[in-house]
C-alpha cells in the first residue's frame, strides 16, 4: 500500500534550482528567439499543459516542464501584484 496521500501542495523551488522567475523569463526570451508571442504561447501552457505551446529551442520546453502550472500562475500574480499593489 502507497504511502501517498491526497492533497495538493505548492513546492518551492528555493532548493538550488532555477526559481520560476529564472525560467519564466528563459522561456520568454527562447520564444522571442524564435519569433513567437511569448505572451500567447505561456497563456496557452498554463491554460491546457500542452508543451508544445513552448519551444524546445535552449532547452525551454523542458525547463517549463519542470514546474506545475500553479507554481507560474503563482509567480505571474506575485509578479503582477508587486509591480502594481505594492507601491
């Protein structure tokens, strides 16, 4: 029997790797790169969890990958409030 249990946690990324701001933004200049609206292709990931909104050039699919989709949102809004509310 699994030790899982059911709940849903939202993970920090503060252990060494690369925060959800570093990969935000390397995913945005990577679609830039390749002359797509980095605006509509992350919107269309976070929206539906297709990859395949994301380039796979300089490894930005697979760096988006690794984060779940709460973890975006939840540096998009942290972003946005900041920037907004916060001053």
């Amino acid at each position: 029997m699994s030790n899982l249990t059911d709940t849903t946690k939202l993970h920090s990324l503060r252990d060494g790797r690369s925060t959800a701001r570093e990969i935000l933004r390397h995913v945005y200049r990577a679609l830039q790169s390749k002359g797509y609206d980095p605006i509509t292709q992350i919107t269309g990931f976070i929206l539906t969890g297709d990859p395949t909104y994301v380039t796979s050039y300089d490894n930005a699919r697979s760096m988006i990958c690794r984060l779940e989709r709460d973890e975006i949102l939840e540096e998009l809004v942290a972003f946005y409030t900041s920037e907004n509310f916060d001053k």
